[in-house]
C-alpha cells in the first residue's frame, strides 16, 4: 500500500509526466520532440474545481494540456441536467478542434482542482511532419482516440446494462491511467463521485451506488475515498465487453 502511495506521489513530482507518457504511450518521440513537452510543462496555470476551461459555442484559442487533475466535456440542459460524453485524466488534450473547425461542441469543467499547460508550440511542430513525426502522429492519434472513446460511450448508453455501462466506465479508466504510468491491480485515482458518474452513464446516484455495491460484493472492484483498484481486470472487461488496445495509426 505504501509502494502505491509512493508511486503514484512520484507522478506528481514531474510536471511533465502525464503528458509524455500520453503522448509516448501514441507514438514515439524524439529527443527535440521529448524537450519541447518538458519546456511546454514548466509553465502551468492552476485552476480550481467546477471552474469552465471552456464553454460550448467558445472559438477554441488556447489548445491546452491537463497535467494533474480531472475534467470532463458535458453539455448543460436548460433545466441542469448534465450528460458528461468524456472524463478528461492528466496528459489528456482539450481545447483544439478538427481541422478548419475551432468552435466549442461542448463545454468542459473541472471536476477537481487541476493544472493545465499551454501545448501551443506542440500543436505547430505537429503541424510539420517532415520535422516532427512523433509529434505529427501523436496529435493525429489523441483526435482519433476521441473518436473511439465517444463511440464507445455511444455503446454504453444505447446497448448495456447499468451494471455492464459502469463496469466499461471503469475499466477503460483503469486502462488510461495505466498509460500514464499507475499499474493495473494497485489503487489508482478515482475523484469521480456517484453523481459524476450518473451524469456519465445516465444513472441516478441511486442507481450506481446500488451497481458499485454489486461490483465490490462480487470482489471485482475496491473502492476508497478518492482511488479504485479493479481486483479482476479480465472479468471486469469480459462483463463490459470492452476491447483493448484501441485500433493503431498506421505511420504515415
């Protein structure tokens, strides 16, 4: 338990960690490219919780980085309802859009205190492929990755239980963490309250308190305070029927 605190306390102490090893974990970079994500990361904004990063119908400006934290992209009915279509997890991109498209689709919050980093400079040396490749390949696969994700979410909502939608919620967070560096089967962040997760899902808070229970009464899950460990990855996934990796980019 302690090694799990050490590790994931360790994480922290590198600015730049999430994000190289998101973008590493999508294609290889070189040194110059592996330097210009240090340089990117040593200038960070905090931002506190339930603070907008951006609002829908917003010309997105400011492509950004999250370093530490969480956040998610949602819309907003005109009664309050919330649908959240994604969590976005340290290393995670947000704030660009598709090629000849900068206009805002959904909002984004913070759904915990966060720091986030300007990926300007990024952005243009993955707009040079000749240059830049890992960089090029890494931005092209982060937008197609959002794709998948949606689809996936898709999926959830219109074809699965809620015993089946939160279990793919959870082991497709249990994999991303994985790729910024917290190991499968040791306890990894999960600030995501009940209702976090119903306004993903469309749950009550009832309903996925009742759904958690399940899942920990059948020793899939433990859960604490803010942190999870998936007790039996293999089974989680095969009650989800989630599929992982997701689909490789060719190299251009």
């Amino acid at each position: 338990m302690a090694a799990d605190t050490a590790r994931n306390r360790g994480l922290r102490r590198k600015p730049y960690e999430a994000l190289w090893r998101h973008l590493a974990s999508l294609a290889s970079l070189s040194d110059q490219e592996m330097s210009m994500v240090r340089q990117t990361c040593a200038v960070a904004s905090e931002v506190a919780a339930g603070a907008e990063l951006y609002s829908e119908g917003d010309v997105l400006r400011k492509p950004a980085a999250l370093l530490s934290g969480w956040a998610c992209r949602l819309r907003v009915l005109a009664d309050g309802r919330r649908q959240i279509f994604d969590f976005l997890l340290p290393g995670d991109l947000f704030g660009y859009g598709a090629a000849g498209n900068r206009i805002a689709f959904t909002s984004a919050l913070t759904l915990t205190a966060v720091r986030v980093a300007s990926v300007d400079c990024l952005l243009e040396m993955a707009g040079e492929p000749d240059r830049f490749p890992g960089l090029s390949r890494a931005f092209v696969a982060a937008r197609a990755r959002q794709d998948v994700f949606l689809l996936n979410h898709v999926v959830r909502l219109g074809q699965q239980t809620a015993y089946e939608r939160l279990a793919h919620l959870l082991v497709e967070l249990s994999h991303r963490l994985g790729e910024i560096g917290h190991e499968t089967g040791t306890f990894v962040p999960m600030p995501l309250t009940q209702e976090m997760m119903g306004d993903a899902l469309g749950l009550s808070a009832v309903h996925v308190n009742r759904t958690l229970k399940q899942l920990r009464r059948e020793r899939l899950i433990e859960l604490r305070a803010t942190s999870m460990r998936v007790i039996k990855p293999a089974a989680l996934a095969a009650i989800a029927d989630f599929r992982w990796p997701l689909p490789a980019l060719s190299s251009p």
